[in-house]
C-alpha cells in the first residue's frame, strides 16, 4: 500500500471499507491499511434514522423510489433513553445517509456522529432539527435538565407540533436529493403531498379537539415531551415526570402537585406514556378522583403490533393521540373516541 507513512485519520474511506475493520475499529477509530477490495458491489442506497419519527418521515418521502430507510431504534423501546452497543455505528457507517435528531438529545448518535467525523467516513450526515425554531424548556423541568446541545434551555420534542415538523421533512427531503438526486423529483413530489395532506390535516384535526375543549389543562403521567402540544393549540400541560428523559423517577412532590392539578381542575381521565411506568398513574387513580388512564406518545417508539399494522407518525396520532386527548380534555367520554373499541383496549393499559 502506497506511503505507509500517511496519517490514516486524515484519508477519507467509504462506508464499505470502513466497515471492513471491524466493530472495535469503528468505534474507537479506524485504523490499519484497508484494501479497496473490500467495496461492497452493493448498490442499493440505505438511510438509517436514529429515532422513529424521522424513520417514518422518511420512508414517506421515499415512497416509490429504490431509497430503502431503516428505523434504528429496536421495537418496543423509548427512542430517547435507549443506548444501544458498539454495533449500531457500524449499522451507520455502512449505511448512505444517517437522519439523526441533532446534538444533545441521544448521546449514542452524538458519538457516533463523532466517529464518522473523525475518521473522514463518507455516511452523510442529515440533521432534521436544522433550522427548527424551539422553545425554552417548560416551568416544571428539572432543573439539573440543560436543554439540548447547541441550544442549552431549549425543548427537543419539536416533531410533536406537526407545522414544525414540516421543517424536518424539508431538512430531510433535501439530504436524500443530496444522496440520490435522480431521485429528486420524486422525493421532492412526496414530501409535498405529505406535509400537505397528512401533517396539515393531521394539525387540523388537533386543532378541533383543543378548540372544542373548555378546559385547556392536561395531567400526563407521562415524561416532560409535550410541551409543543400545548404550545401549539394553547394549553397547559402538566407531565408527572419533570424531566426529559421518559425513564425519570417520580418524586412525592410530583403527585402531590398532580393532585392538586386534577383537583383544581375537576380532571376525570389523565394520559399516560405508552413507554413509560403505570405505577405513578395506577398510584394517581387510587388518590385522587381519576378514574382512568389513556395513552400517549410522543412518537419516540413502537409496539410490536404497530409495526404489524404499519403505523407511521399518522397512525399513531390518530389511534393513540389524539383519542386520549379528546377523552382526558373532557370533550367526549372515552367510549366515544377512537375506532371501536378503543376505550376497552387502552383503558387503564397495562
């Protein structure tokens, strides 16, 4: 191999070769000559994502072209908490193209961002966050919680408000006409057609229910991942778990100030994370004059039987989301929302 003496870490190497050093080299740097026969023949173009709802925007986006995107995040688990092993950068790294939510808010992706950096890997890198306006952190976050990388004091969950959600299906759209733009047509006709239709009908359809309620306060029992809900359809509120991680403990002051939100506001039916504990929510109906909880989401995971459905970020708002909302407003009892059978299925979930 030619000039043995050259700085390995200055040369730029393919997703395919890097790939051929090794899980360990990948993740602690790449190193050693690599021979160019190790390129894949492999043509197909692959974009991974670090979190569901950029997997699903996405996928939508490349609907009818040869892009295949994968969901990193296994079923079942929460896409903020989760860290997972060494393998996933080699899952990265081989991919085209890496959709990750910016810096600050999964530490795996931030090093894994680091590693392709540092050794000149050819993964393109797209950022759904780019040019998202976020808003500071609620009154009730923790206050050993920072925000999030570059904008310390600033919430994450944008993707919740689906009109700042359009920004990320921009941001991208334009990353895969970068990747594959005789593509670009296509791709740009589909992400069109679905802030147009689905997220605007999707903002619609929140809207109504937020403008029929005539309470405007919600009790989650459920991680701090809302607040853009509210921000968005003017109303307040109130998650049991003050921090920003779904996996954060519940302190006694937590439900003593949740009983005095439910009491104060007559509260009937509270909301309660799909990937989160029943025990604070269990603990609240047996206290206080709840008589149920119902789920939400803030689209960070799925469930098995999702996945068999094929739910998307659509889906999930109008099969998950936005009947709990309509129930734990007060606008309609619980039997009347959803599809049949929704308020059996999901009363008191377990």
């Amino acid at each position: 191999m030619d000039d043995m003496n050259q700085s390995w870490s200055q040369q730029r190497f393919s997703r395919r070769q890097a790939i051929t050093a090794g899980t360990g080299a990948i993740v602690t740097g790449l190193a050693g000559c690599i021979s160019s026969e190790a390129e894949s023949n492999d043509d197909e173009t692959v974009a991974v994502a670090s979190f569901f709802s950029f997997y699903d925007f996405a996928r939508n986006i490349v609907d009818g072209t040869p892009i295949r995107v994968e969901n990193l995040v296994p079923t079942g688990l929460h896409g903020h908490g989760w860290e997972p092993n060494a393998s996933v950068t080699k899952d990265i790294i081989e991919a085209d193209a890496f959709v990750h939510v910016g810096t600050g808010f999964q530490p795996w992706a931030d090093r894994a961002i680091q590693t392709l950096e540092d050794d000149n890997v050819d993964t393109q890198l797209i950022n759904a966050r780019e040019g998202v306006e976020l808003v500071d952190l609620a009154a009730t976050l923790d206050p050993e919680e920072e925000g999030v990388g570059e904008q310390q004091g600033k919430d994450p969950h944008f993707w919740l408000d689906p009109r700042r959600a359009k920004t990320s299906v921009d941001n991208i759209t334009e990353g895969l006409v970068e990747l594959a733009p005789d593509q670009e047509s296509a791709l740009r006709n589909n992400a069109e057609t679905y802030k147009s239709e689905t997220l605007e009908q999707i903002d619609q359809d929140y809207q109504a229910i937020f403008d029929a309620a005539e309470r405007d306060v919600i009790q989650l029992a459920a991680h701090n991942a809302f607040q853009y809900i509210g921000v968005r359809y003017d109303a307040t509120m109130h998650p049991l778990v003050t921090n920003l991680a779904a996996s954060g403990d519940v302190k006694p002051s937590d439900i003593t100030d949740a009983k005095e939100v439910i009491e104060e506001n007559d509260i009937n039916y509270i909301a309660n994370g799909v990937f989160e504990a029943r025990k604070p929510a269990k603990q609240l109906l047996a206290e206080t004059q709840v008589e149920a909880y119902f789920p939400v989401t803030p689209y960070a995971g799925v469930r098995e039987d999702w996945v068999e459905n094929n739910w998307g970020y659509e889906e999930i708002a109008y099969n998950i989301n936005m009947p709990t909302f309509e129930a734990v407003l007060g606008n309609k009892q619980p039997e009347e929302v959803g599809p049949d059978g929704w308020a059996e299925e999901w009363r008191n979930f377990e």
